[in-house]
C-alpha cells in the first residue's frame, strides 16, 4: 500500500440551514454542522471504512469526498489537487476519477430507464457515441458484475435488491474511476446476498487497482474487508487506525460500544472486546452543540474533567491512530 495523502480532507465542513423554533413566536434559522471540521487521509489502493451510528454524518462526509456536494469550509484534494469546487468540463473529468454507489440501491435507479441505458448513460455524457461500441461496453460491464447480459433489456422493477446493486456498481464502473465511494452498499440486503456484494466488491478492486471509502454502520462489515476505519460520531472522527488497532485495542469509548455490539464470529475475538453499553443519554443537539466532548452525555467511562475541558482534539497516539478522548493513553514522552 502507498503512503496516505492519495484522498484527503482537510478540515471540511458541512453546515445545513435548518428552521427551528426560536425564543418568541416563528421559527428561527440556524445551521447543522453534519461534518464538523474532519480532516482524513486515504492511501491510494485501500479500503477505508467510515462507521457510525445513523445520523452521525457518514453520508453527508461521503458526497463531499465524491464531490456530490460542495464543503462549506475545508477542502477536498485528489491526488494533491483540490477537487472540492469542480465545476463544468473539470467536474466532469473528476467523475472518471471518483464515482459513488448511493445508500438505496432501488431509489438511485431510474425505474423509466432499462439496465442498458442506466449504465449506457455514463458512457454517452462523457461523449462515447457510437451505439455499437456502447453495447459492447454494457455487456463488458454487466459481466463485471456477474449478470447476465440480457440484463440490458430489463428494468429496475424486474430486479432483486442485490441485482440492483450490482447494476449500480456496474454504472459506476463505466468510466473506469480510481476511487469508489460506496455508501452502505450492502446494508439494504439479506445477509447472504450481502456476502456476494462484498466478494464481487473485493474481486473488482483487486483487479483494477481500486481505492475504496466504505461507509457503513456496521462494524462486521468492517471487520471484513476494510484496512483501516475511521469512526464518526456527531459529525466528527473519534477515533482512526487500522482495523488491527481499533478491534484489539479501541481507545475511544464510542468504538468500544460499537465493538461490543457485533456478533462475535470466534469465542476468542469476543474475549478481546470488553462488554459495555453506551448510557442512555441524549444525542447532543446539532444545533446547540456543547462545548464539552459531544460523547460525554451517553459516554459509559466519563470523568468530570470531560465536562470541564472543550472537546478534545484528534490527537495522534503510538502506531499512529488517532484519538479524540481526554482520557486515552497520551503519546510517550508527552
Ligand atoms: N440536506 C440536509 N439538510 C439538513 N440536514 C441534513 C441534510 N442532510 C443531512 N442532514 C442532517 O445531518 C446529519 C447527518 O446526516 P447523514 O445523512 O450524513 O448521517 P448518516 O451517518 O449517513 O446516517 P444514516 O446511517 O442514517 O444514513 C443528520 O442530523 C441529518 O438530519
Ligand atoms: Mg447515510
């Protein structure tokens, strides 16, 4: 594997405009920071899972890395160029380079449109016009994705959840990117149709060199495919290393309880994994965020030094995983 900087964010983030109710009569605006100041850095060629519980902010940092959406402060670099602001003809040669497969495989399908214009249609917006050598590329395509080449003809009504999905990494494909995001690519699935999905994922990127950033709530998942993972809560990263270090020996709270809460596939992993539960404690308002850490009201091993103190910085531990909780192991000689 190469040295990290392939994919970068530098403190970016993602604030939204939200009504809610104010002091007096009406509704006030505000703003939702979904991804709050993250910074991260991808190696060219591996999988990177960001994980998270729902609504921590993994789909809003994915279109912003897949340059769906635009950062309202930081910056997004490819390659050392900055991406976050393509428009136009450079967006568009971006989009050979990055591609993502959205959350909902059924919803990012145009249910109008047959299998063979859904994948067709990258091919004819980046100017490869003859018919012929578009079908060729949807059979080669389709095959890609081990379906069946009259899949071409059929709609997406006609289709299986997993067939859905398999159309729409195959659609991500045409262009031949660099960098796949895949969004929960296997969350609305059965477990054994989850399974294919991940293999045929693991097969396409061992053969073309791929760079994967792999969003998904579960930890399992993780587990199996990923080489590193950064961990979200409340639209930002708690912790980041290798699976090795976060699943032998996770240092923020919030990992542990994520930890804890995968089925074990071997006695001896479990034995590794301390049994805790996150309190019940309310979700801090995205609106009014505290200024102490934003884990410390549902935080199983909190201190009253975390509620004194700002919230912590990301700071880097031995080994060179990140941590951002007052009470992990500070670096040696610190
Ligand atoms: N367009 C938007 N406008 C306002 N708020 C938004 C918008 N998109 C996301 N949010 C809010 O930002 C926060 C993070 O949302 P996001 O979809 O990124 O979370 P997630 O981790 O992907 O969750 P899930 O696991 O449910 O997919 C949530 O509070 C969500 O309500
Ligand atoms: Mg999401």
């Amino acid at each position: 594997m190469s040295v990290p900087g392939y994919l970068r964010a530098d403190t970016v983030t993602k604030a939204f405009k939200v009504r809610r109710k104010g002091d007096g009569l009406g509704l006030q605006s505000a703003s939702l920071r979904a991804v709050d100041d993250v910074s991260l850095d991808i190696a060219r060629g591996e999988v990177f899972a960001i994980v998270g519980e729902s609504g921590s902010g993994k789909t809003t940092l994915a279109n912003l890395l897949a340059r769906v959406t635009v950062p309202s402060q930081g910056r997004i670099l490819l390659g050392g160029e900055e991406i976050s602001r393509e428009r136009g003809l450079d967006l568009r040669s971006l989009r050979r380079q990055i591609q993502i497969v959205f959350q909902d495989p059924g919803s990012s399908l145009n249910p109008r449109q047959t299998v063979g214009e859904i994948v067709a249609l990258p091919l004819k917006l980046a100017g490869m016009r003859g018919r012929g050598d578009r079908a060729r590329r949807i059979a080669e395509l389709l095959e890609a994705v081990h379906l069946p080449p009259d899949f071409a003809q059929r709609y997406p009504v006609s289709l299986s959840g997993g067939q859905k999905q398999r159309v729409n990494i195959a659609r991500a494909l045409a262009l031949e990117p660099q960098v796949l995001v895949l969004d929960e690519p296997t969350s609305a699935l059965d477990v054994s149709v989850q399974a294919r999905i991940l293999a045929l994922l693991m097969s396409l990127k061992r053969e073309r060199g791929l760079t994967y950033v792999l969003v998904t709530h579960n930890f399992g998942v993780v587990r199996a495919i990923a080489d590193r993972v950064a961990v979200m809560y409340f639209g930002k990263i708690v912790e980041v290393g290798t699976i090795d270090q976060l699943m032998t020996d996770p240092q923020h709270p919030y990992t542990r309880t994520l930890l804890s809460a995968i089925p074990a596939v071997r006695e001896s992993d479990r034995a590794l994994i301390p049994e805790i539960e996150v309190r019940d404690g309310e979700l801090p308002s995205f609106v009014d965020p505290p200024r102490h850490c934003s884990f410390y009201s549902r935080c199983p091993s909190r201190q009253p030094q975390c509620l004194e103190r700002t919230h912590p910085a990301l700071a880097e531990l031995p080994g060179g995983r990140k941590v951002s909780c007052h009470l992990a192991a500070p670096v040696e000689g610190d």
